[in-house]
C-alpha cells in the first residue's frame, strides 16, 4: 500500500488522484496489497491550476448571499480538502518503518479515501455551479504542517488532525447555516457530510495519539501542547466546538492552555 500511497503523492491531476485514492483504499481493505514501503516526496504533485499564493494573497469573499461568494468558499474547501488527501497518504507512506499496526494503516486509508469523496463532491457541485476547482486562487500554507512534522509521528498526529481538522470543526456549522440561509441546500448537505466524516478523522487522530503516548510512556495533553507549541505556525483560536470536539475524543485539557 505504500507505494499506492506514493503514486497518489505524485498525482498531480485531482481526477487522477481520487481515482488512485479509490483504488488503493479498497485494494488495501480487501487484502491485495501488503503495506510494503516507499519513500514519499517532499511535496505532493499539483496541478497547473489553481495558482499558489501565499495565504494573506489570497482574496476571502464572504458574502454566500451571491453565487461568486459561495464558489469561492466551495472552491477554498475543495483545496483543503485536495490537500487532506495528500496528508492522509503521506501518513501512511511516510511511518511505514514505525513497527506500527495494521490498524493504524487501516484507519488512514479510510480517511483517505473520504477526503477524495469529500473532493469529488465539491468539484461536482463547483461544476453544478458553472465554475471550476482551479478557477480561483489558492494557498499553499497547508503542505507546511506535513514538512514541519516528517520526522515526528506525534507532531503529524497532534498538528494535522488535532489542530488543523479540528479547526474544521469550529468552523463548519457556521458555514452551513450561512449556505442554508442563502437557500443553497445542495451546497450545506455536502458540508454536513463532510462534517460528520472530518469528526470521525479528529477521533483517529486523537486515538493514535494517545494510544502512542501511553506506549511512549508520555502524558497526552502535555505531549500534545509541548509538539504543537513546537511544530503548528499559528494559535489555536476559540470558540472551540466542544461537543464536537468531545465527540472526536479529543479533551479540552489538550488545546484550551496553548
């Protein structure tokens, strides 16, 4: 699988990269490929298009009330979410040498393989739209939680889906009701799909996390705040959604302190 997970990394087209992620999920669930090992690159291929700015370039329309304003968050969740696939392969082709269960491989490939459907449901419905996933500019600040965090296991888990999925989570419900105000009731469905898998991600996250540190001998939520402190380039930014959040697993003790 690691080297499936590899191909995905070198994918550049989405298209070609959620078929991949498709195909190397269900290969691995049905037993017909051994983890293996493969080195991962040090970026995932991208394509052409959108063009890659840095995050404060990047113009945020807010207003949902107009088509542009929705397009432009569809096609902003449509980037995270392309990015989500590549660090969910990046997992599991970079931590294969760990001595790590095949649980833990079981768990990031199905992760994987919802972040391509969450893509493929945003594209679909940019296209429904009239636009594009391309059409727009893009941040490439995302990619820097992975190389920040190559060479320790407990800083990926701790900054990807402890932080940055998380975050996802705060935000989410309030993004919904924005579109289900603005009568677009396709565009808040798939949000909330995709809010329901992203709390199953964070409990992933969060399980193998404190299943590492117990085996580590290390106490989780100080583990969590000392790699996060070390390793996120950012705060941590209340209002937290804590029902959400303890749903996933995830304590306050880890991110109300840091």
């Amino acid at each position: 699988m690691a080297g499936g997970a590899v191909a995905v990394l070198c994918a550049a087209d989405p298209a070609l990269k959620v078929a991949l992620s498709r195909a190397v999920a269900a290969g691995w669930q049905q037993g017909r490929l051994p983890l293996g090992a493969a080195a991962p690159p040090p970026r995932p291929a991208r394509p052409e298009r959108p063009p890659l700015c840095p995050p404060r370039e990047v113009k945020r329309r807010r207003n949902l009330a107009v088509p542009a304003g929705r397009v432009a968050l569809l096609h902003a969740l449509a980037h995270i979410e392309l990015n989500a696939i590549d660090l969910a392969w990046d997992i599991v082709a970079r931590f294969t040498h760990q001595g790590l269960p095949g649980a833990f491989f079981d768990e990031w490939a199905g992760v994987a393989a919802e972040e391509a459907e969450h893509f493929a449901l945003l594209d679909a419905r940019l296209t429904a739209l009239g636009a594009a996933y391309g059409d727009l500019p893009a941040h490439d600040g995302l990619w820097e939680a992975a190389a920040d965090t190559a060479h320790d296991l407990l800083a990926r888990l701790a900054v990807v889906p402890l932080v940055l999925e998380a975050r996802g989570l705060d935000v989410t419900p309030d993004m919904i009701g924005r579109l289900r105000r603005a009568g677009d009731a396709d565009s808040a469905a798939i949000l909330e799909r995709i809010y329901e898998d992203e709390i199953g991600h964070v409990a992933v996250g969060a399980r193998w996390f404190a299943r590492l540190c117990r085996e580590r001998g290390l106490e989780p939520a100080a583990t969590f705040r000392d790699r996060v402190t070390r390793h996120f380039r950012g705060m941590l930014k209340p209002p937290f959604n804590v029902a959400a959040r303890e749903r996933a697993g995830l304590p306050g003790d880890f991110y109300a302190p840091v």
